[in-house]
C-alpha cells in the first residue's frame, strides 16, 4: 500500500477528513505521520485522539527555509512517503522540497483557481462578488497555487455571504474532494499531461449544476 503523509499548520480539519478516510479504508494507504511547523496546531490534538503520530519540527531552528525543507523531505523519505498532502499548510515550499517529490506533492485551496491564489481566498471572492466559489485540489509546483488541478467543487455564494459563512460552506466540500483525489493517486488513476490532469474511470459526466434560473 502507498504511503501518504499529511503537513498542517493549524486547525487540521482536512487532515482529520484525510485520516478517517484513511482509517476506513476508503483510502486504500497508510498515513504513518502528520507534520507540523506549528507546535500549537489543533491538528496535533486530532492526530492524538486518531492515534497518529505527529512531528512538530520547529522553523526556528533552521537558519532558512530550505534547510528547514531539506529536514522535512529527510523525515518523508525515512518514512517511505509516497504522497505529500499539504492541509492548511502555512509555508510556502521550496524547490528542496518540489524536486524530491515531483508531482507528489498536493495542496487544498479555498477557491475555484486560477482565481483567487494565496491568502484570504473567500474574502477575496466575496469582495470581487463572484456567484461561484469553490475548492481546488492541485499538485504543488514551484509557484503559488500554480499546479495541475485534480478536482474542483464548486459552491454558490449567496449576497448574505460573509467570509466566514462561505468558508464553511466550502470547508464541507473540501473535507470530501480531498480525499477523492488522494484515493485517486493511491490507486494509480492519475496521469499528469503537463497541465492537464486525467483521472482513469472518473466520472466526467457528472458537472456541476448551472445555477436555478427563471424560465431561460
Ligand atoms: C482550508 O480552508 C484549506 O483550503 C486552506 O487552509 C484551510 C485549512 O483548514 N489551505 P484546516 O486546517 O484543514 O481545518
């Protein structure tokens, strides 16, 4: 079975999506570890309650971020990781890190991207009054949020929305197209085409709705 290890910095609500699905078996993988750089993180008070065990490896012990990646990537590879999913991951990794796990690396945004990169995602979405948000799972490359997209959800925003309503209410999707991809590259079904990303035996078919109209 595949290895998958799990990197958060902060409440780990999608490492804990991550680890029942695991723990089920829907994912079909062991998750020997959880990484934090953060050694107050809710996600390590998950980590125990699920009996997983976690690393907290502080960056201030590190004179810059890539040896504090070459320390991360030393731990993976003793570990066998096959797969690096980062949860709420809050630093942005380097090319140390992209190079030892070239296209097995995947990260979960809060916005239908290319729109919406970086920080306060839903605030953001909220401001420029899209209709639509949603959530993107991507391989990580060098940039931020740049990398070949696996699977998005999408989620309509409504005028009442507040960025915190409609971080919930991605949060819900997020917890379950995560571990989809995640099953999907544990099962081999992922092929990357430089951009383009397909997954063998998805079920293409199923896109999103259009939004409720008024006889059109
Ligand atoms: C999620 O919204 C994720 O998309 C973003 O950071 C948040 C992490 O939440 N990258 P959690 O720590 O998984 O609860």
């Amino acid at each position: 079975m595949k290895r998958i290890a799990v990197l958060a910095s902060g409440r780990g609500s999608n490492f804990e999506a991550i680890a029942r699905a695991v723990k089920s078996g829907k994912i079909p993988a062991n998750l020997p570890v959880l990484i934090t750089d953060n050694r107050n993180a809710k996600a390590i008070e998950r980590a125990e309650k699920l009996g997983i065990n976690w690393i907290f490896v502080d960056p201030t012990s590190f004179p810059d971020r890539e040896t504090y990646d070459a320390k991360i990537v030393a731990i993976l590879k003793h570990l066998n990781v096959d797969l690096v999913c980062l949860a709420g991951y809050r630093k942005i990794v380097t090319s140390v890190f992209i190079k030892a796990f070239p296209m097995k690396i995947l990260n979960i945004h809060p916005a239908l991207l290319p729109s919406f990169p970086g920080l306060k995602a839903q605030e953001k979405a909220i401001r420029y009054g899209v209709k639509v948000s949603g959530a993107t799972v991507h391989f990580v490359d060098e940039g931020v949020d740049t990398g070949p997209i696996v699977i998005q959800a999408v989620v309509p925003v409504s005028p009442e929305d507040t960025p915190e309503t409609l971080s919930e209410k991605i949060l819900s999707f997020e917890h379950r197209i995560y571990p989809q991809a995640i099953k999907w590259f544990v099962e081999g079904r992922i092929k990357v085409n430089g951009r383009n990303v397909i997954v063998e035996n998805a079920d293409y078919s199923k896109l999103p709705a259009v939004p409720a109209l008024e006889d059109f």
